[in-house]
C-alpha cells in the first residue's frame, strides 16, 4: 500500500476552533447531526481528562470515540493499531474530512518519519496512529515526552490478553503509558472480550478505575447460520451463487493450502477471489488487501491472519469453512460483515473432522494445564453455538455477558427450528462399538462396523464377530456421522490426542452406557437451508427513481477516489450519494445539510456533485425504478 501523509497539505490549524464543542466537531467536520448511543459520554470522558475501557460492536463507532476528544483537546491525539494497512486507511479517511492526522510505520522511509515527527513536535497534527512495537521504542517515547498530547487510544485492547484469540506481545508493553504519561487520558477499545478478557484489559493496561462503557454486542442485521458440512465445496458454492453473487465477502479456511484451492475454485466459477495467508509475499498480500478495499465484488479467501481493522462497510457474507477455536474469534471475524448496517451473512458449515483436528491441536500444544483448560471452555462454548437448538444469537450475546429476551428471529434456528430426535438408543451402540473396537478406530471404521460392512478391513480385524457388528443398520452413514460429531461435540467421545483420529470414550458417558439418561440429538436438515429472510426493518434497500442520476453520482465518485488512491466510501458514503439524490441541493448552502458533508469535503467535492446534479434531468420520477441495496452511513469512524 502506498498511502503517504503530503505534510506540505496539512494545515497548522486544526479544523475547528479551540472552544469547538464535540457536537460541533461531529457536525461541521464529520458532518452528522447526532451522537450514537455512549458515543456522546465517552467523549465528554476522555474531553474532561478521564480514561475510558470501551466495548462496541464492529461497526458501532469506536474511533470518533477518541478522533473527536483528540481534536477538542489541546494536542495530538496518539492512537496505537496493530495493523499498517488500517492505520494509512484511517489515516486517508481523517485527511478526506480535513483532520490533520499522520502516521508513524515500517513503510516509511526517513525523511517521510522525520517530516510526521516534526509536524508532531510543531502541534500540527491532531491524531498520529503508529503500531505498538513502534511506540515502545525509546526514541519514540522520548518524542511523545517532547509533544503536547491530547490521549492515547489503544485500539484492538484484546490483543493484550494473553487468553484471547489475538495475543499480540507487543501490547503488553503498553502499561508503560500509564506510568510514564500519567496526566495523558488513555482510552481502550475492542469489539471481541468476554469478562476475563476485560479484566485482563484492564489490568494489563493500568485501566481498572477507568470508566467502562459496554455497548450491546448485538449486530441485528448478521443473519447467522450453521450448517453440517458434507461437501464444503459444493455448499459454498451454491451459498454464494444463491445469495451473493455479486458481492464482497471474506472466506476463512483454517489452513494455508485450503485458502489457495479453495480460492482457485471460486476463480474457475467465475468469481473474483483472491488468497490470503502468511505465506504469501507481503506485497501480494497488499496488493489482495487494496483490490478487496477498494473494488466491488471481491471475495477473499484467508486464514484468520485476515480482517483485523477492516473498514469496508459493504462487505456482504462472512463464510467460514472451518471451525473457529472459540466464540470470540467467531464474533470477531462474522463482525467484518456489514458495517453499514444492511443485511449481511454469516454462514459457516462444520463437520466431525473440524472438532477432532482442533481438539488434537489443542492436546498436542505446549500450552501448560491451565492453558489447556481455558482453551477447552472456550472450544465447548464454540461447540455449543453450533449444536444449539434455539436461538443461536441469544446463546452468542450471552456468552459476552448480554441478554435478548426474546429469540432473534434473524438466524437458522429461528427461521427453521431444528427438528430433535430420541438418540438414546443410538447413543449407547455408537458408546459401545467404540469401546468393543479398542477405541483403536476412527469414525469412518467406527461406523462400517455398526452398519454392519464385510470389507477386507473388518474381516482382517476379525471384528464382523463383535455383538455391536451389524447392529446399526437403521441409520444412513451419514446420520451415524451426525450422531458422532454430537457426541464429540458435547464430549462423550474424545479424539486421541497422540494423532491418528481414534475415537475414545470418556468418563461422561458412563451414565449413557448404564442406561441412567436419556439423550436428544439435533436432527441434521435432509434439504438445503432456508435463504436469507430478514424483515422489512432490517432491509434498508430504498427505491431508486433515478437509476442513471445514481449512477453517475458512483461514477463520479469512483473517479475521485481512483484520483487519491482511496476506497470510494472515503469520498462519499452510500447514504450521503442517496440524500443527494434525492434533495437535489441547488447550493453550497443547501448541500452542506445533507448527513455526511462535513465542511471540508463541502469545499473539497461540494461544486464537483452540484455539477453532477445539475445536468440530470430535472424530474425525479423516471418512469422506472429499481431496488438497489444503499449503505447507510458508515459510521464506523463515528
């Protein structure tokens, strides 16, 4: 990515005057009337010199929490982010809105890091965004320790914990700011922790008499869905054809060599796909991440190195085809979907095999007992979200410590209630035929023995002798998978930890094999899930009378943008194009009302969309309309 701070551009006056009051500064620079819920208080925090804990939802506002406190008060704004690429494209973004905003990062040659430094030491930058492994270098911090600061924000907080799905090392350094700048308001903000993340924020980074503001973690408009897997391939590919086959989405695969064939599928389908891993060369993974930011209709396929501080708002599906290792890392990639508020999809398929591989992974770690216990937990929470039988968001909000009291209606559980069955019986054959077979076998042998298969295998083990041969021919191979994926999955069963797959029985089932409980499974649908349905209120599609005014309203923009090197929604968003559409300003005067025109953009766009304005025809009713899915604002600066 090439995005540089021209310093010789920036202003040495902030945008807005020292008395600007944070209302002022939303209205007049980011161009919105309103604050969203808690956005207000923490701002009037962090402005009154207060330090803040904050937890909201990817696409809530977390970052005019601390932009806004950092322009109203006196000094520069530093905001630690563990990621180059999202720093530049922050970075772009304040520029756009005529913020004074640089960054300090590895792609940057000397005179370009001096030039940020000098615009620092001088009080000409509001906001410097640089990674923590920069920061914690002595001469940074011996440069913060010359500057007049605003605050410090701390940016993706769960990476400082040791016990969550993004430990990064580095963070843990960052209880430094607190001692050495102890006058400087802090303020840290994640999307993804559950009680013991947040208090390990807390403590790590010296926030415990912090104010805390915990947002509600629900995304209403993610429709989230879980099905078996049976042939991954095929099931994505008609997910995407069906229901997105023109959108942006994101792909996760657990492995390196999955990302590359399964994005060499999509391909050949047709469909712009492009890999992602640390494998590949960090150019090309710069180059994949800049196609994705900033063209429509791009899919990445990718582990998880993927996605931390991804901005794009449109992204429509978030697919996994692998198990995540818990709840948190779950929430945090299907987070990526639908920033802009529309409807959007989480959809993953998951099988026997996912829970085996990452129970044997997690047996094999080096991690010590304590370690191995926690990663358990939160295996078993992820375990339960997909063999869940009601509300599969009820169970994700409160596993984050929040409450729906009533089932969402907007995932598969809801829109089609799972049907259950008495497995007892079945249950007790699958428990014995482990343990008659010396727990030696994987399910694939497990079952050909209760289906009662002759195959040379068998026949050589000698066990078409055992009484548990034969004795499971009412059930398809298919549902005998079914049942042993549940029973892995509630742990009654265990794969060997030394490899190899083998099933073995643990101390839960006993009271199963004497007949003491009772079991009902989760009936696997037979027919393809039911398609995406949300209500009225969750499609925030509007009818567009003038298809070519809309048009050349995108046009114009993706022009502005090709121009700078910047996303088209750093322009304009969706919503701000719709308004404009559809009230026709006539002036300066008038375009300045509409939601997202901020002054600068007014004076750097505002005669450029007039223009554009003008030489539609003047009637808005077409004589045909279309729906057309529009962004609401993205408030994801907000």
């Amino acid at each position: 990515m090439d995005t540089y701070v021209d310093f010789d551009q920036l202003s040495p006056e902030k945008p807005v005057s020292p008395s600007a009051s944070p209302e002022q500064v939303l209205h007049e620079v980011f161009g919105y009337e309103s604050f969203r819920p808690l956005q207000g208080d923490i701002v009037r925090e962090l402005v009154s010199g207060g330090n803040a804990l904050v937890l909201m939802p990817t696409g809530g506002g977390k970052s005019l929490c601390y932009q806004i406190p950092a322009m109203v008060r006196p000094g520069t704004g530093v905001v630690i982010s563990p990621l180059i690429a999202l720093m530049q494209d922050q970075v772009a973004a304040l520029q756009q809105v005529g913020v004074r905003a640089a960054f300090l990062n590895s792609t940057m040659g000397m005179e370009q890091a001096m030039d940020a430094e000098n615009a620092l030491l001088r009080g000409e930058l509001d906001l410097l965004y640089c990674a923590p492994e920069r920061l914690l270098q002595p001469r940074t911090l011996s440069l913060l320790e010359d500057a007049s600061l605003s605050l410090f924000a701390i940016d993706e907080a769960h990476c400082v914990s040791q016990w969550g799905h993004d430990f990064r090392s580095d963070y843990l350094g960052l209880s430094i700011l607190a001692e050495r700048f102890a006058d400087v308001p802090r303020i840290a903000l994640t999307a993804t922790a559950d009680e013991r993340t947040r208090k390990e924020i807390a403590e790590r980074l010296s926030l415990t008499e912090a104010r805390h503001f915990i947002s509600g973690f629900d995304r209403p408009n993610i429709q989230y869905r879980i099905a078996p897997k049976t042939n991954a391939n095929k099931q994505l590919l008609d997910f995407i054809a069906a229901e997105h086959p023109d959108d942006s989405g994101i792909v996760y695969c657990m492995s390196r060599n999955k990302v590359d064939a399964t994005a060499r599928l999509l391909q050949q389908k047709g469909y712009t796909a492009l890999p992602y891993h640390a494998g590949l060369g960090s150019d090309e993974r710069a180059h994949n991440q800049e196609r994705f930011l900033r063209e429509d209709g791009v899919i990445v396929v990718a582990t998880i190195a993927f996605g931390m501080g991804i901005d794009k708002p449109d992204v429509r599906f978030v697919a996994h085809l692998d198990l995540p290792k818990s709840l948190e890392a779950y929430y945090q990639e299907t987070g990526r979907a639908g920033r802009d508020g529309n409807p959007s999809t989480a959809w993953m398929v998951y099988g026997l095999q996912d829970v085996i591989k990452l129970r044997q992974m997690l047996e094999g770690s080096q991690g010590n007992d304590t370690f191995k216990r926690v990663e358990r937990q939160k295996m078993d929470a992820m375990l339960g979200l997909c063999e869940i039988t009601t509300c599969r968001r009820q169970a994700l909000l409160r596993y984050f410590g929040d409450q729906m009291e009533q089932p969402c209606g907007n995932c598969d559980t809801c829109l089609t209630p799972p049907e259950t069955w008495d497995g007892t019986d079945a249950v007790r054959k699958a428990l014995s035929c482990v343990y008659r077979t010396g727990q030696r076998f994987g399910v694939n042998y497990v079952i050909d023995v209760l289906r009662g298969s002759d195959n040379e295998r068998i026949r050589q083990s000698g066990h078409q002798a055992l009484s548990t041969w034969g004795i499971g021919t009412e059930l398809s191979a298919n549902q005998w998978k079914s049942v042993f994926r549940q029973l892995v999955a509630n742990g009654y069963l265990r794969a060997d930890p030394e490899g190899y797959g083998a099933l073995q029985l643990t101390e839960i089932c006993r009271p199963v094999l004497r007949g003491e409980v009772s079991l009902e499974l989760r009936k696997d649908p037979e027919r393809k899930m039911t398609r995406r349905s949300g209500g009225d209120s969750q499609r925030r599609s509007q009818t567009i009378s003038d298809p070519a005014g809309w048009e050349a309203l995108r046009k114009k923009r993706k022009e502005l943008a090709d121009e700078q090197g910047v996303p088209p929604f750093v322009i304009f968003h969706d919503t701000t194009l719709m308004e404009l559409l559809d009230q026709r300003p006539a002036s300066l005067r008038e375009m300045s009302e509409i939601s997202g025109v901020g002054s600068a953009k007014l004076e750097r766009y505002g005669e450029t969309f007039l223009a554009v304005l003008s030489s539609l025809p003047v009637s808005h009713n077409a004589t045909e309309s279309t729906n057309i899915p529009v962004e609401p604002a993205d408030l994801s600066e907000k």
